[in-house]
C-alpha cells in the first residue's frame, strides 16, 4: 500500500476532504517526511487494570468457553470486530482495525510481573518465587514502571532507558508514576494544548511573571554547599529551560490555529480530540513533529488514561473507556503516517494487571495478573498475537488458583513486564549488555526478545 492509501485507510474519505485534500495532506515540511536516525517510544498507561479479556475476544471454538465462563461480562460474538480468524477486538476499539490489517497493531499476550518463569505447579509445590504484592494496584503499577520484582525500586525502566539513551529525560503528558524518574533525572511532566505551564506559566513572559521566572532562576541556579541540593536545583534549571522553550509549541491547539498540519487526523476520527487522551497524544504529536527543534534522536513519552478497575458495571465503564482510547490511538499513528514517522515511533499499553475471568456479582471483575498488550507503529510485527493466548477454563493450567475457592481465571503470565520492555529497548537501540542493566530480572529468562517489533 502506498503512502496516499494509506492515509485515506488512516482517516477516511471525509477525514481528506474537511482536511483540504490530498494536495494539502501531502504538503509536508522537508524536515517532517521521515527521519531514519530518530527513534521514540510512547507508552501508554491504562490505570486501574484493563480487563483484556474484554479487549482481545477468541471467536473460534474458544468463545464457548468464554461465553460459559463470562456470563454476564460477554460480549456478543456478533458485535466483535474481526482481527484474523481466531480473535476480535472489543467493539469500541473499531478505529483499530485497520491497523491490524495493515500489520501496524499487534497484541501480546498474557504479560505481566514475574520474578522468573512460573508455572501452576510451581504454585502447587510451593516453589514459584512471585513478585512483591501480587493484585495490589499500586504495588504492581510500581512493579511495571521500575521493571523489577521489588516495589521498593526508586528509578522507572523508562528514566533509565532515556539516561542510556541520551540527553532528554522522559516526557509526561499523563500521571506516570515512577516510569520516568532516573537515577539522575526527573520526569518533566508536561501540560495539554491550549495550556500554560503551571502555576504562573511559560509562555515568552511567563504569564506576565517576569519576576517570578527571575526569581526562580536564580534560586535555581544558585550553587549550594549540599550536593544534594545542588543535583536538585541542577534537575529544576533543567526544567525551566527545556519548559520555557517548549511551551510555545505545546500551546497550540486545533482551536486556535486551524492550519495546525495535525488538525486532520485528531479532528476527523470520531470527535478524537474530545478526550483526554487524545489530547495528550496530540501533545506528543507535535513534540514529534518538532523533533529538530525539541532536540535529541531518542525520546521516551507518557500519556495515561485512568479508570480501569471496573469492579462494577464494566460493561458500560470499559466501552466508554475503549470508545476514547480506540479513536485516539488510530488518530495518533495517522498522525505518524502524516509526518512520515510511521516506521520510528512504536506505541505500547502498559496497565496494572489483568482481571478475573470469573465475574463479580456486581458486574464487574477483580484484580488479576497476566494481562494482554496492545502496541503499534510500522515497525511493529503486527496482524498477529504474540505469545500464548491463555485457556479459558476456571483451574486450569493457567489459572492461579491453587485451591477450588480460589478458581477466578487470575492468569499466571507467560511473558514477563521484563520481556515486554527488553523488547522495546533493543528496538531503541540499546545492546544486549544495556538491556540486562536496565532490567536485572530480564537474566532469569531465556527469551529475551519477544520479538514483536
């Protein structure tokens, strides 16, 4: 398919037309249409613990068993939206589809926090090392953010990639937790278009505070006789330099500059841009797309979308979530395809844990642990699941329940937070030697590059 296909597979017949056309679709600046030696990396938070069993959906001789064992939480085989001949996507991530059949969006399946590889009867014998606080929320959102088995960790996997990777620290447009914070770094966290930065702003005048911006400076730069101080104030003169200079670009939103070249694709799918989380993609968007003038060839961005732990009514809760983050995400890689960036920025999910296969009787589900992910971008093998899909059957070898009480489809993963990431990292450039330094745990598994992009 080439480019011009693509971008009408991307965003619609109506999405070309509103936008201004082809012509207009084509104009891209010389500096925008690809850029080989750039690389980035977009996680995506889902908070809460993203039941994925609703999200990815076996329609072969499987849905059976899932339709058995659901209940009330099944969705319709009929309302799934085919991706391949064994699987569907949830109906409210529709707007991924196409990404599916392009190879652009693969799913890996059953990850999730594990000290080494674990199985049923390691579990039955007593002899499965496990990860700190298994279906504690924030203990496992530690667990995927440091990637390790400790929620003691102090630094996030992503802070270390980007010191191991170059000057820039992580980019926040979401909570991100820990994910960002290096050993000498701090996440900056940064603010959605149409936006100062708080509390004065960073505007040419911040906000008409020139004595604040002053003043802060100089505190700032200051040297002090505590060394700890120092690396503080160091990190903060950091952050006010880098916001100063970023937020004239970060201001800008489609409602106050309609010739924004990124309008079509956020603007023309669904109403895309109404959510939050589109609003934060469209924010990473632009950093992309003023990648010479941001600085650095390798960059790690944070966007988040929080209200995933649907104990209760998650038929109506996940369908609503879905129906913001489908759109979104298809409108972000649009984007990407606009700029000619489709091969050098991979999008990955990351969330909490899975949840119970087994229902509660408010209709929702409860904490889990394996969980499946979705990730896209050009350079993504996707139009595929990556690992094992997990058996659907209440005690059974995938289920971590020991004793009968305890059978509610709470997945042992078959591939580790550690793999997921290792995966990522030697696809930013990092060597064999740096992965297994960014990720102490990665030594206790054999596979160490699962391969999906």
């Amino acid at each position: 398919m080439n480019r011009r296909d693509l971008l009408k597979a991307l965003m619609g017949g109506s999405a070309l037309g509103t936008f201004g056309g082809l012509q207009a679709l084509m104009s891209i600046p010389a500096h925008a249409a690809g850029d080989p030696s750039y690389k980035a990396l977009v996680c995506v938070q889902l908070f809460g613990g993203n039941d994925s069993a609703n999200m990815i959906v076996p329609t072969d001789s499987r849905y059976s068993a899932y339709q058995s064992v659901r209940g009330v939480l099944a969705l319709p085989k009929a309302s799934l939206v085919p991706i391949g001949a064994q699987y569907g996507l949830h109906p409210a991530l529709a707007a991924l589809e196409p990404l599916w059949s392009r190879g652009d969006l693969g799913v890996v399946s059953n990850v999730g926090p594990l000290v080494r590889p674990t199985t049923r009867a390691d579990l039955v014998s007593k002899t499965a090392r496990l990860p700190d606080n298994l279906f504690s929320h924030s203990d496992q959102q530690n667990l995927w953010q440091s990637g390790g088995s400790s929620v003691l960790g102090r630094t996030g996997w992503g802070g270390r990639l980007a010191e191991a990777l170059g000057p820039d620290p992580v980019f926040a447009f979401g909570n991100s937790g820990r994910l960002g914070i290096g050993s000498a770094r701090s996440t900056l966290a940064l603010p959605g278009p149409g936006s100062d930065f708080a509390p004065a702003g960073l505007a040419s005048n911040w906000g008409g505070h020139p004595a604040r911006k002053a003043m802060l400076q100089t505190l700032a730069s200051t040297p002090r006789s505590n060394k700890l101080m120092n690396a503080f104030a160091g990190i903060q003169n950091t952050a006010l330099s880098r916001s100063a200079s970023l937020a004239p670009l970060l201001k800008v939103s489609p409602s106050n500059n309609p010739s924004e070249i990124l309008n079509g694709p956020f603007q023309n799918l669904s109403g895309a841009l109404d959510s939050d989380i589109a609003r934060q993609l469209y924010q990473v968007a632009k950093m992309i797309a003023n990648r010479q003038s941001v600085g650095g060839n390798r960059q790690v961005f944070v966007v988040a979308q929080d209200g995933y732990d649907t104990h209760e009514n998650q038929l109506t809760r996940q369908g609503d979530l879905f129906a913001e983050l489908g759109p979104a995400l298809a409108a972000f890689q649009a984007a990407m395809v606009l700029l000619g960036m489709e091969d050098s920025v991979t999008t990955a999910t990351l969330s909490d844990f899975g949840r119970t296969f087994k229902p509660n009787s408010s209709g929702g589900a409860d904490h889990g642990w394996g969980n499946h992910q979705l990730v896209i971008g050009g350079a993504v093998q996707g139009g595929k699941l990556h690992g094992s899909f997990p058996e659907l059957a209440l005690g059974g070898p995938d289920d971590f329940g020991v004793n009968s009480w305890e059978y509610q489809g709470r997945w042992i993963p078959t591939q580790s937070v550690d793999q997921y990431i290792a995966t990522l990292a030697r696809w930013m450039g990092l060597s064999d030697a740096q992965v297994l330094s960014l990720l102490p745990n990665l030594g206790n598994f054999t596979v160490r590059n699962l391969g999906f992009v």
